[in-house]
C-alpha cells in the first residue's frame, strides 16, 4: 500500500505539480508550499543570538510583554517578505496555517499560554480582504498546541492607514487606541498570547497589549511569523 501511494503521489507531482512559494520550482510529495532547500535556507530568528536578544528588547520601556517569540527575520526584499506577501495579498491561507504549525512548534518548549487572541482587522477591511491573516496564524497554532482561541473579545473600533505609509515615529499615533477590549473579566489573571504576522516597529501590537493591559493587568507574550530584528 505504501508502494501504490508513493507512485500515485508522484503521478499528482507530474501532472499537477505544486510550487515553491519561494524559487518556484515543483515540489515533491513530501514537501508542502515551501521545497526543502528554500526553507532551510529561510533567515530563522533563532539561529542568531543577537537577533533573539533584540526581539526582547523592542517593547522595553514602551509596555510590559513577558517574551516575544518570532520564527523568521523580515527585511525587505528577503524571503520572509515573499512568505507574508503570498499570506495576506495571494490569499494563501492554506500557507498561512502552515507557516503557525512552524510557530506552534517553537512554542512548544515556551510557557504556557490560556488563551491566543490574533490582532484583529476591522469588520470593513476583513470584508474586503475576505480573512485576517493573524486568525489564520493562529488557527495554525492551535494545531499544534490546544490552546484555545478567541476573537470575540478584542474588537478594532477604528480604520487606520497602513503602516506602511507612515515613518517609525508615526505608526504610534496611526494605532492609538484602535482598539476595544469587551469583557475584561474573561482575561483576568490570564496568561494571553497576542498573535500578529510580522512585527516592525511593534506599535500594532503594543496598541493593542495596552487595552488589554490597562484593563486586565494580566501576563502578555507576543508571537508573530516574522519580525524585523
């Protein structure tokens, strides 16, 4: 039987081959949106000491985060930046959940998290979008780790401009209070893990741990699919 698979699984490369989000080359059956080269050459975060250092140290003096976990490096024009391009404008969900299985998997050996609230869009802009990128990371790492998630609670009361068009002492002013914290109870003495797909300068995400901070006083960690350290 694992004979006839292995041959209707190569039969399925040849006539249907799927390719490497990264070089574009086909894949083989065992591979899955990323061909094996491509993703062990990706710029992983943790094989650089100062990297992981610097991921710490981006909420200093700014609010109290617990730890900061991120899977790859983002810099412009890199690999990462093709991964969460494919994610949130190719509508590669299917990818999306892929690159959280990588996240749950680095966060098996952290601390243990309640609960995993994704950094939400606005209802209007999801419409439009047709998903939430950070749900579909999340929805990933809730595959490898049972922690559940809720996106009921946090709500993104205002459209703000992408970040992208403003400079590092803007985006603050371009997320202040976006965001609304519903029933502050539910999280109470929680430890809540945030969930964003890349981290740059962190003000999305501190906007956000500080709504649920000012109200809650409970322990924050942040994880994203990328960050730029």
């Amino acid at each position: 039987m694992h004979k006839v698979n292995f041959i209707l699984n190569g039969l399925l490369d040849l006539f249907f081959p799927n390719a490497c989000e990264i070089c574009g080359n086909a894949l083989n059956h065992t591979e899955k949106y990323i061909c094996f080269p491509c993703k062990y050459n990706l710029p992983y975060v943790n094989r650089h000491p100062k990297h992981v250092e610097s991921l710490q140290k981006i909420f200093w003096g700014r609010i109290d985060i617990e730890k900061v976990y991120s899977v790859l490096n983002y810099q412009k024009g890199n690999h990462t930046q093709k991964i969460l391009h494919a994610i949130k404008y190719k509508n590669k969900t299917k990818l999306g959940r892929h690159m959280g299985k990588i996240m749950g998997n680095q966060l098996k050996k952290a601390e243990k998290f309640d609960c995993i609230i994704p950094i939400p869009l606005h209802p209007k802009k999801q419409r439009i979008r047709g998903f939430n990128q950070s749900l579909i990371l999340a929805e990933g790492i809730a595959e490898t780790l049972p922690i559940p998630i809720i996106t009921n609670q946090i709500e993104r009361v205002k459209i703000n401009k992408s970040q992208t068009q403003f400079s590092k002492y803007d985006r603050w002013d371009n997320v202040k209070q976006i965001f609304l914290l519903k029933n502050p109870s539910l999280l109470r003495n929680k430890h809540v893990l945030i969930v964003d797909d890349v981290l740059t300068t962190g003000a999305t995400i501190e906007s956000c741990a500080a709504e649920i901070y000012a109200k809650t006083a409970c322990k924050i960690s942040v994880a994203t699919l990328a960050a730029r350290v």
